[in-house]
C-alpha cells in the first residue's frame, strides 16, 4: 500500500468499494467484535481493562469500545486505519492474535459504515475517521482517512486543516467541543487509551439493528430473527452464538483483560478448569517434534453444548466444534468437552476458522479418537464404581472439578477451595480475600496449570537449582568474618523463598509459614520435583 497527501488528508490507493468487501470475511458479528478486542489484548497495547457499549448519539444508534491501554500516536493511527501494515511483537509470553494489520477495518466496517477513533498517548491526542459514508458524499475514488493530532495542551498540528474540517463535517460531532468531550472520555478510565465509536449500523431485512440492546440490558445480543431462528429454538444453540457476554467470558484460553459491556463486568473462566471428570491427554502429530497437551471433561451447564474448543495463541477460533464421534447415531461423547491450543494450524482472516489443510483434518480425526477415549474410559470407571447406577454419566448433574476466581486488581487467576459455592464470591474479588494465606497478595505468583508446571518447572527449577548450589559453594567456601557472607546468606534466604513459593503448586501440603528457610528443606524438596517431572517427560516421550 502507498501513501501521500491529497488536500493534506492522508490518501489510500485503494478504491472505497474495497472496505465493504472486506468486511465482508465477518459473516458473524462477535467475530467482527472480538477484533477489536483483540487490538486492545495484544501486547503493544497492554490494555486492563476494556468497555463495549451501546449508545445514542443523535438518535443514532452506537456501538462503542474503550481501553485503557497504550494508546497510539500519529503514526500507529495512521498504520491502524491503513492496510497492510503489522508490526506486532511477542513480549514475553504474551503473543499478538493478529498478524494480518487487517482487523480493526474489516470489524469496524462489519458492524457499521462509520467510525471515529479517539486515542490518547502521554504525549499526544489523535483522532482519525474511517468512513464509507464520508468517502460516498466527496465521490473519493481511493480511500481517504482524515487524521488530526493534538498536543496535550488540546493545540493541533496546522497541516492539518483539512482533516479536521472533515472530521467535524461528516462524523457525528461537529464542534471541537464534542471532540474533545469524547477524548476526555478516554482519560477517565486512565491517562492513556483508545476510544472507539461505530454508527449506521447494520440492520436487518426489517430495518432493525442486527443487535438487540432491550432483551439483557447488560448484555448486547444477536437479534433471533437475524439467523431466521426463534428464540425457543435457541436452547440448543450454546449462548456464546447470541450472547456477546456469554462469548467474551470464554474468547481467551487464559483471560488477562477484564472485560465490561454494557457497564457490568464480564465474568471470564478458565474453560479448562470449570470442567467436571477433567482428564489430560497428548496430542503429537507427525509434523511436530512436541506434543500437545488436550484437556477433557464435561459440560457442568448443558450436556448439548460440546465439542472441541479450539483456541490459537490464547484466542478462541472454533468453539464447540464437534468431531466425528460426536455426529453419529451412537451420540457417544455428549456433554464431552476437549480443550486445545492449536499454534500449529493456521486461521482464516477472520479468526473463526482454521484454513482447510492436510494437518488441520490429521487434527481434527486424532481429537475424535481420543475423545472418544475419553468417553469409554469415564463409563468404564463409572460402572465400576456403580454397577446398578442406569443414568446415563451425560445426564448426572455435575459440578466443576475446580473452582477459579480472577483478582479484579492484579487480573490474577487463583484456585478456591475444592466445592466452594461460586453463589458466594462477591461482585469483585481480590486476591487479599483468599482462603489460602499462600496466595493472598497479588504480589504472589499464580498457581502453576498442568501445561505450565512441566514447561515452567523443568527450565526454572534447574535455573534455581544451579543458583542455589552456586550461593552456597560462595557461602560456604568463605571465612565467617568475611562482611559478604550475610549478603550471600540473605540472597540463598530470598531465592528459597521463591521457590518455596513455586512448589507448592506440586506439594501443596507445602506449609512455607513453618519452613526454616536457612535450612536445606527447600533444596531437598527442589530435587525430588526435578526428579518427579523427568520421569514424567521420559514417560511421555
């Protein structure tokens, strides 16, 4: 894509037509949202928190979307309302859902003709328009994206005259007053952030909005008649299809933004921990060399909705996907739930989906016989148990084997008591109200999962393991009346501590407030976890 200036507004080559054939890849509206949460989620942004909404902005209605993460200045504005541009990076752990640079364009223009972004940096405020209908009324014949930036002090840069003359003409706010009564919208959930608004949204064959804003004031739904279903045929259909609540609490394998719609929290989960008879398996296919961890178990809500949910780089694509073993007349693994990350296969542009290849088929035919597996083994187990019990295990009434709760300050998961009523958690939750006194400071690290205790523990156990007998070689190998010992002694102190901290997620008998860390206790344990987690590796290979 090139760019230049025409008028001073910045100029596209493509032709306008082009943004209503993009959005067109969005053929489910939640797929278009959670574009836009997606931006928000990544790691250049880092946002906390984030707000959906509908509102009226004369007698139109909008959809909006906010953050409180990094914001963007001129330059990322103008990359984000461009095509073909992606420079997002992996910080961490924490891995970009989006390489394309596509999705905030071809979600945007799913859900309306029109939007206008508000976006604050510490240094800058910026607010640019993408817009068919402005684009319609001036007869461009390539896509122009009228930008203008401000300084902190609300001074705007002169070059660009043009661009806010048309955003004031053909946005919905006309005076600089609006504007910057929107930018300041962005600075009361934080000192930086974005600020999204969408208006002339699509509506259906009848003239309504695809959305319905009245049956759930907390929640914003898909209209029934939107799908041509009624509402009573939908009890078979998860509510993750026509609750954007319902699927923004399960759009990422490990939630670490706190979304809110419609000024309510969402109350995110862990999907593979709030699953009853969880199961771990293995997966490696012939084109890896490691294998790939599934979690099974069944549905606690409704044994009708299962399947495979499948996520890449923490984000939902398939959800209830149901495999081979699911479809026939047997309807063996009803209420089955699998749980996978799939890094290995690609997604369509629109992230609903996986490209159809050779690899992802290979995948989808191995989960069907392990869920089945799965299937077999917890009857097996269950007759055994009860040989005269005759209802069916799908249609006992179940509860989640764990109970997970995210802390509303420091956004980290921590584990609740096996059979803690979830009736009783408080509309917020901190870390400072757990029941286990190990885990009440968000200053603690979380509990390890299944998956990461043996990628964590197996590189930073040996790490700790190396430091520890290098501090106590120091130690050891000096005179007492050497003045660096104490420092040495404090620091090997410090380091058991920790990783008194990191086993506990192996023994979690593990009571720290009655270890002496100046002994050797904590090296002793280390080692015989190392020992545990190669004999599980071995066995696994």
């Amino acid at each position: 894509m090139t760019a230049r200036k025409q008028r001073g507004i910045p100029l596209s080559s493509l032709n306008p037509k082009f943004l209503h054939t993009n959005s067109t890849s969005h053929t489910w509206p939640f797929g278009a949202i959670a574009e836009l949460v997606d931006n928000a989620y990544d790691p250049d942004v880092r946002a906390k928190q984030f707000w959906i909404d509908w509102t009226r902005i004369k007698g139109l209605d909008c959809l909006s979307f906010m953050d409180n993460g990094a914001g963007m200045n001129r330059a990322k504005l103008h990359k984000m309302l461009s095509f073909g541009f992606s420079d997002k990076k992996s910080v961490r752990e924490h891995v970009p859902v989006g390489i394309y640079g596509n999705g905030f364009k071809s979600g945007s223009m799913r859900l309306g003709t029109d939007a206008i972004v508000f976006t604050k940096t510490r240094n800058s405020m910026s607010i640019g328009l993408l817009s068919q209908s402005y684009l319609q009324a001036i007869k461009a014949q390539q896509i122009m994206v009228p930008m203008v930036t401000f300084r902190r002090d609300e001074q705007n840069q002169v070059e660009d005259a043009a661009s806010f003359a048309a955003i004031l003409a053909y946005s919905l706010f006309s005076t600089e007053k609006e504007l910057f009564s929107e930018l300041r919208a962005v600075s009361a959930v934080g000192p930086t952030g974005t600020r999204i608004i969408i208006w002339n949204l699509r509506t259906t064959t009848s003239g309504e909005t695809e959305f319905d804003f009245d049956t759930d004031k907390y929640d914003i739904q898909i209209r029934a008649n939107a799908t041509e279903k009624t509402r009573e045929s939908w009890a078979t259909i998860p509510e993750s299809r026509y609750s954007l609540r319902a699927y923004c609490s399960i759009l990422y394998l490990k939630p670490r933004m706190q979304i809110n719609i419609r000024g309510q929290r969402v109350k995110t989960q862990l999907i593979s921990k709030s699953l009853a008879h969880i199961a771990n398996d293995n997966y490696r296919p012939s084109f890896l060399t490691k294998r790939i961890r599934i979690t099974f178990g069944f549905n606690t809500k409704s044994r009708e909705h299962h399947g495979i949910m499948m996520y890449h780089k923490n984000r939902l694509i398939k959800a209830y996907e149901r495999v081979s073993c699911q479809r026939k007349t047997e309807r063996k693994g009803v209420g089955v739930i699998g749980v996978i990350e799939c890094n290995f296969l690609q997604p369509t542009h629109n992230k609903q989906d996986f490209d159809d290849t050779d690899k992802y088929r290979k995948t989808m035919h191995n989960l069907s016989i392990k869920l089945e597996e799965y299937w077999n083994e917890i009857r097996y187990k269950r007759k055994k148990e009860d040989p005269k019990c005759t209802v069916p295990i799908e249609d006992t009434v179940k509860v989640p084997d764990q109970v997970w709760v995210q802390c509303d300050s420091c956004l980290k998961w921590r584990r609740l008591p096996d059979g803690f009523d979830c009736s009783r958690l408080p509309e917020k939750w901190f870390c400072n109200m757990n029941h286990d006194p190990q885990f009440r400071s968000c200053m603690v690290e979380e509990e390890l999962e299944d998956q990461e205790e043996e990628q964590k523990l197996s590189t930073l156990c040996d790490q700790l393991k190396c430091e520890l007998e290098k501090l106590k070689k120091e130690t050891d190998g000096r005179g007492r009346e050497d003045i660096a010992v104490g420092e040495e002694r404090r620091k090997l102190k410090n380091l058991r501590f920790k990783v008194g901290h990191l086993l506990v997620s192996f023994i979690p008998a593990l009571n720290l407030q009655q270890v002496d860390f100046n002994s050797e206790v904590i090296d002793k344990l280390l080692d015989q976890v190392l020992e545990e987690v190669r004999l599980t590796q071995l066995k696994a290979a």
